[in-house]
C-alpha cells in the first residue's frame, strides 16, 4: 500500500468519526415571510405599511409533498436552526467521504490474476447488465 492511499484511508477513517458525532438534524429551509392578513380595515392594508410581524417557518418535502412548521417561540425557532445546521453538514461530511473514496478506488491498485476475458465470462456480463434496472 502506498504512503498517499494510507494517508486517505487515514482521512476516511476520521471523517467516518465524524458522522458517529452529528447530533439532531432534520432537512428543510427556514425563511420569514412579511405578511398581510387581509382584513381591509387592518393596518397592514395601507399601501406603505410594511405588514405584520414576520412570521418564521421551516419548509420541507416529504413523500413529494411540501410541508411548512411555524414556531410557538424563539427556544423552537434556535432548535429547528441547529438541526438544519446540522443537516447540512451531514451533506457536506457526505460529499467528502465520496470524495475520499473516489481517490482511494483510484489508488488501489487491481489484484493482478492470470488470463483474461474468457468468451463465457464475456457473455455472463453482458447478460448481467441487461439485468440491471432500468435497462
């Protein structure tokens, strides 16, 4: 094994750490929205008014579907912030651990074996990629 393919095994093996030390995390955008509540009697109908408080929610998909939280109060509002934090790093910790591999399947050398493609080895994997799915 090489110096560099021990090096990136080294590095994987402490990224994979890292995952074992996500804490909550959960996936989705938070936004505040300005809004206006209707009313055409409320204050928020004049035209310079800048409308309600905002009000903050977490929007995500599920099942292909849109789902959107509001928080009671700013203790929920900090939590679901950790847990986004947290979930975009568990997609950053993600790319890089791809990213590692891909170096070390390139480094790794192929263990060398006698012969070649034979025709009936030859056949066995192309009847095996038309198993595939989607094929």
């Amino acid at each position: 094994m090489t110096d560099a393919l021990a090096k990136l095994e080294s590095d994987r093996s402490k990224l994979l750490g890292e995952f074992l030390r996500l804490g909550d995390l959960r996936p989705g955008s938070i936004t505040a929205v300005v809004r206006r509540c209707g009313k055409p009697t409320c204050h928020c109908a004049k035209a310079k008014d800048p409308g309600h408080d905002p009000q903050v929610r977490l929007t995500r998909r599920v099942a292909g579907k849109t789902i959107t939280e509001t928080f009671p109060n700013p203790a929920a509002l900090r939590k679901a912030q950790q847990e986004v934090a947290e979930f975009h790093r568990l997609q950053q910790l993600s790319e890089d651990l791809v990213g590692l591999n891909e170096k070390i399947c390139t480094l790794r050398p192929v263990e060398q074996q006698r012969g070649g493609w034979t025709e009936q080895g030859k056949k066995r994997l192309l009847q095996s990629f038309k198993k595939l799915p989607g094929k």
